[in-house]
C-alpha cells in the first residue's frame, strides 16, 4: 500500500509542477523577478549560461531539502515529493532547454503534431521581448491552438 501511495505522490507532484511552471512564469519570472528571467527572451550576454538559470537552482534545492528531510526524518513523503520535482527538472530541461532552445544540439529533427505544436507555442510566446503580453503556459500543457495537423 505504502508503494501505490508513494507512486501516487510521485506523479501528483509531476503534475503539480506543470502548474508551478505556468504560474512561476506568468506571475514570478514576468512579475518581480522579470529581472532574472529578460535575459532568455532576449540575449543581451554572450555566455552559455542564462540569469534566468538561477530558476532551476531554486528548484534544484527545494528538492534536494525534501530528500533531506525523508532521509533524516520520518517524513517519508520527502522522497516522493523530491522526486516528482527532479522528474519535472529533468523533463522540463529536455523540452524547453534541449529540445526547444536547443542549448545542446539533440532532437533537432522531431517533426511529429506534438513537437510542432509545443516549437509554434513556445515561438508565440518568445516574439513579446517585454515583461508584459506574452502568454505564459507549462511545458507540457501548450493551448490546443498551437497544434495543427
């Protein structure tokens, strides 16, 4: 039983996530943090590495002192909830920073409706340079519009 609810939290907090992603964005990184987040919608650096990376660190440690607290307590939740952010982490690394910002040159020939869809969402968002009028989703959960066949 302990299993089915530990498998359970894992894919709740997954999901979660797709949530934060969409609100952290909309309302933290074109809100108050904008100041961190203007350098990936427009590059004003010749480094590889973005401000806007200070994001994943954020995450990186909100997991990492869940992990923490299901070793070093009897909050076992700890490692299913750490684990469904890492998951995320790592989803979300591959389609929006591999795949669709291809900061390493992989995956560059998925033509499928899906890969399409999530490149044409990802582009209407990333054509508003400011901090206001873009519209701001999850990675993935893209608005239906955005995929034709």
């Amino acid at each position: 039983m302990k299993i089915a609810v530990w498998i359970l939290i894992f894919l709740g907090t997954f999901l979660f996530m797709e949530f934060m992603a969409w609100f952290t964005h909309k309302y933290i990184m074109h809100g108050f943090l904008w100041s961190l987040h203007k350098d990936h919608h427009k590059k004003d650096h010749d480094s590889w590495f973005e401000r806007n990376d200070a994001f994943f660190i954020f995450y990186a440690v909100v997991s990492m002192v869940l992990f923490y607290l299901g070793a070093q307590t009897d909050f076992w939740y700890g490692w299913p909830l750490g684990f469904g952010i890492l998951a995320y982490g790592i989803a979300y690394f591959f389609v929006h920073d591999i795949f669709i910002h291809q900061r390493f040159k992989l995956l560059r020939n998925a033509n499928n409706w899906y890969a399409k869809g999530v490149r044409r969402g990802h582009k209407m968002h990333h054509k508003h340079l400011g901090k206001n009028d873009g519209e701001c989703f999850g990675m993935l959960i893209v608005p239906f519009k955005y995929f034709k066949k």
